[in-house]
C-alpha cells in the first residue's frame, strides 16, 4: 500500500510546488538579508511529532512564529541560511533561556559555524542572565534594550538545614543513612550545613564558575581576569554594561532593523525582521521534504525524568515524578517496536525509591539483551537515576551533567511534637512488636532502629554489586568512589563512572544506531511521556510517615538547576519542595 501511496503524495507535493513557484519567486524581491530567531525556554533536541500535529488541540500554546522549538530545527535553518548568498545574517532574541549547560554549548557550536561561514550573528535581550549571556557572547554583536539588564553575577548554592526548624515546631526526623556524602537526611536532622555539603557544592561552583569565565573570555576576547573584575561589579543595567564593555550597544526592537543596516522595504513592518518560516515561504524553490518509499529506521527514547517513585507517577521530561510502572511500560514498547532499531534512555532523574529505581534497572537490562542501549545524561543521573543508567551497554554524560551519588538512606518523620502542641492525641494501638514502625506518631524503637540500619547497609551492598558488575570493577573500588559522593561528567568520565563525554544527544544516538549496525537517517520516538506534580507540603504536613529506603541526592537537584543567582532562588525553592516527597 505504501509503494502505491507515497508516489501519489509526492506526486501532489510536486504540483503544488510549481503551482506556488511565481508567488514565491514575486514575494522573493522583498526577502530581508536577516532572519530573526527567538530563543526562549528549553527548546527539545528533537522536533516532537505529536506536539507538530496536535498544536493548539494538545493544549500547548503556539509558539511565536521566530521561536526554537528544537536544536535540530535551528541547526537545519542555519545550515539553509549559510548557503543562501542574499542572506547577510541573523538576528537572535533570547528571553529567559533555560537551557542546560548541554544545550548551551549546542547553541554556542551552531553560531560558530554559521559565523565561520561568513554570516553574521546579532544577538539581542530585554534581560538576560550568566546563562543567556555565554550564548549572547558568541554572536559578532552584543545588543540590550536599553531598560534591560545584564545579570552578569556568577553563580550561587545555599545547602539548607531545617533540623533547628523543624524541631522548634515539635517536628523529629529519624533517618538512617549509608554514606558519608549521602547528604540528604541533613536537610531535615542538621541546624546547619555540613564541610561535606559546602565542600561538594564548591567544587561544582568553582567548573561553573571557571566555566563562565572562560566562555565570556573567549566570546568577548577579554583576558579571564578582565571578566572576572566584571562579574565581581554585577549585575549591570543596560547603559552600565554598554559603558564597560559587556555589550555593543542599546536599542528599541523597533530599532534593531535600523541597527542592522536594512533600508525601507527590506523588512516586514509588523516584525522588523522575517522569522524562518516567512523566509522558506519567499523562497522560489524551497526545499522539500519527499516522503520516501521505505520508512527510515527508529530510534526509541525513554525518558527518566524526576523523582523515582513506584507505580504509575509519570515518565515525562521536567521536574515531576517517573513512576516505575511507566518507565517499565514504557521500555517494553520500545523494545517489542520492530522498527527501533536501539534505545537512548534519557536520564533527568536525582533518583527516589531504591526499590522503584532496581525495578526500572531490570527493565533497562532486559531490553539491552535485545537491542543497543546507550544512556545519556545531561543534567543528573544520581543515586537511583544513576542505578537505572547501569542496565544501558554505555553512559554518555555532558562534562558538567550531574552523576554519581551511590548511597542510600531511609527514615521518617515524628509529628507527636507538633500534636502535642496543638491538642491533638493520637493512641496507638499495634499486635506486633514492628506494627507501628511507619506511625507518625513516634519515634522508632531500637529494635526498629536495628532492622531499619541493617535494610539500609542491605541496600547499600545491593547498589554496590550492580555498579561493580555493570562497570567490571569490583565492590572495593566502586564503594572508594560511592558513599554518596557526587562527581561532574568529566569527574566520573576520569573514576570511570560513565564512558563517554566527548558528544551530545545527536551523536549519542548516532551510537546506539551504529550498535545496531544502522546507517544514515533514522527517526526518534519518545516512549512513555506524562506527568505528575509532587509537593514538600503534601509529605510533611499531609502526615506521611513511610520508612522506605530511597536513593536520591538533593545537592544533584539543586545543582541540576543552577543559574545565575537572580534566577536560582526561585529554582531551590521549588528543588526543596520536591525533595520532600524523598
């Protein structure tokens, strides 16, 4: 049926092409030499198809016409653009990027080589961070509005410590963990940070930070001490970064056509300057997308993203909850899929349930004895998120993603306190000498003390053997590196935690398709997507007590997230009211 089909609809495709050839080639005297971008968010790597065809019914706001939705899409306009000899260059308009370091060096590559094709690059923002600004820098020219701002001021991490608090409200936390660096029963146990939290966050500031310095330096062709004497005088308005040299000039939207050289006529009046998608349509022959004979070969992605929890929860990207029952269905699509020819588990996950995360592990194994499984990491993959890596055949991790943290703990909360406090008395009545060992309404007894220590060590050895056999190392050396310590990519690249750091999702998936001996174009398809919210407030305060043994890494969380300092602290406070649900 399909040999039949495809003919006929490329056939159609044809015709309506020529029919719209004088249109175009009319509509091709008034083309603008720029083309102007916009680039908010996190655009996906990939194009998601059902959200193409869905559009407005899906529910998702339509993007504005100059949005990136995905790198792919502004990697195949650039690549369009740098061909087209009337095009001078482009425009780039950032407003709250939030890419991950990852992306951002995507975004940087792409400029470079549309610049080094002897195009030019103007990048323009109202206001714009640490983040927006290393990508800003690797434009020919660096433009504000001139009532923005420039939020040049490096980066920051608070460890908190609400033990004091808690206790102050009758609230006791009882947790058991295995790890030194295992830090995440402090945030409830502790008064104040430990050397341990501050000596980890320090050391993923100071890549970041060393990382900051090196890209404005370079961009800005600065000397490194130059930008630091700048980050230190941050944050700029718009007139003071023009006077120190941060950025080119100040001007209006209306204005950047003007500042662009384009004369009357060259632009749109509504826009200032055309979006890609009014470029392709002015186009007298613009490239057209044959359906071929033969479907391409697939790759399936299988996000892990969130929390770890057991049952359904949700297998979608951001910072929600991947139940294991989701993931597991998910993974068993794609490995029954006889056209995907190999999986990239995307892991986005600080880990959850211990028991949750060795059920999605099992699940990983059992598709890799039928086909390529590459995991990749480019934000954080700890603790349980890293447990379920180890079943892929290899770990790719972007040098400054998040992995690590091997360790355990389990604990719960104690509310008699806070009841006591507000008259509330509560009678526990058990037959069993553990029945009550999940009340809120006490404290454990040393006997509960003795089994909740030994499920938790029990754990611990578990997690170590299936890093041992997944790595071929031995319990000795991994737990040398475990005991919840947490490593940068190009960290656990060197003790041998990942196995690659030199790529990105494209060439990740270029990987597990050469595993499959595939060649040439092939298709993604994202398997199990959905979502479910979680709350701090829902655990504490909704009197949720349950002792189970979890495998999740707060400082990965956090530094998952991290931005520039204006931006963070709206981040750590959503990262603390997820990390409850731990």
């Amino acid at each position: 049926m399909r040999l039949l089909l495809v003919p006929v609809l490329n056939l159609l495709t044809l015709i309506r092409t020529l029919l719209g050839w004088p249109l175009r080639l009319l509509a091709a005297r008034d083309r603008s030499p720029y083309v102007r971008f916009r680039l908010s968010g996190d655009p996906a790597y990939r194009e998601r198809p059902r959200a193409r065809r869905l559009g407005l019914l899906s529910g998702q706001a339509r993007p504005e016409p100059a949005t990136v939705t995905s790198l792919e899409a502004f990697r195949e306009a650039l690549a369009l653009l740098a061909k087209d000899p009337r095009i001078q260059g482009i425009l780039l308009e950032l407003e709250d990027l939030a890419v991950p370091p990852a992306k951002r060096d995507v975004l940087v590559k792409l400029l470079g080589d549309f610049r080094a094709a002897g195009k030019r690059v103007v990048a323009w923002a109202v206001s714009v961070d640490s983040l927006g600004y290393q990508v800003m820098c690797a434009a020919d020219e660096v433009l504000l509005s001139p009532a923005g701002r420039l939020e040049l001021v490096g980066y920051a991490a608070e460890a908190l410590a609400l033990g004091e608090g808690l206790g102050r409200v009758g609230i006791q936390a009882h947790f058991f963990r295995r790890g030194e660096y295992k830090t995440m029963p402090e945030l409830f146990t502790h008064p104040q940070a430990t050397d341990v939290q501050r000596r980890t966050l320090e050391g993923f500031l100071d890549e970041r930070y060393t990382e900051l310095v090196e890209g404005v330096a370079r961009g800005r062709r600065r000397s490194p001490e130059q930008v630091k004497a700048w980050i230190d005088a941050g944050p700029y308005s718009a007139r003071r970064a023009a006077a120190e040299g941060l950025v080119d000039g100040l001007c209006d939207e209306v204005e950047l056509p003007a500042r662009l050289g384009l004369k009357r006529g060259e632009a749109e009046d509504d826009e200032g300057v055309e979006p890609m998608a009014v470029y392709r349509a002015r186009l007298p022959w613009p490239p057209v997308r044959w359906r071929p004979l033969r479907l391409k070969p697939r790759l399936a992605v299988v996000p892990v993203s969130g929390m770890i929890v057991p049952g359904k929860g949700g297998a979608g990207l951001g910072p929600e909850m991947a139940g294991s029952d989701a993931v597991v269905k998910a993974l068993r699509a794609a490995g029954r899929d006889r056209r995907a020819k190999a999986v990239v588990l995307y892991v986005a996950s600080s880990g959850g349930s211990s028991v949750a995360s060795e059920i999605i592990l099992e699940a990983v194994q059992r598709v890799a004895r039928k086909k390529p499984v590459i995991a990749f990491v480019d934000r954080v993959a700890a603790s349980g998120g890293y447990m379920a890596a180890l079943g892929a055949r290899e770990i790719w991790a972007t040098p400054h993603a998040i992995v690590g943290s091997i360790g355990v703990f389990a604990g719960k909360f104690d509310f008699s306190g806070l009841q006591r406090m507000l008259g509330v008395h509560r009678t526990l009545i058990t037959r069993g000498e553990t029945a009550g060992i999940y009340s809120s309404s006490r404290g454990f007894t040393e006997h509960e003390r003795a089994l909740m220590e030994a499920e938790v060590e029990e754990t611990y050895q578990s997690f170590l053997e299936q890093v041992a056999q997944a790595r071929r190392r031995t319990k000795e050396e991994i737990h040398a590196l475990a005991e919840g310590r947490v490593y940068s990519g190009q960290r656990a690249l060197a003790v041998g935690l990942v196995d690659r750091t030199d790529g990105g999702f494209e060439e990740a998936c270029a990987r597990a398709m050469a595993l499959a001996q595939v060649t040439g174009p092939f298709d993604l398809k994202t398997f199990g997507e959905g979502e479910r919210r979680f709350s701090l407030l829902r655990l504490v305060l909704g009197g949720a007590s349950g002792s189970g043994t979890y495998a999740f890494c707060p400082t990965a969380w956090s530094l998952a997230h991290l931005a520039s300092t204006r931006r963070w602290l709206q981040v750590e406070t959503q990262a603390l009211v997820d990390e409850g649900e731990a």
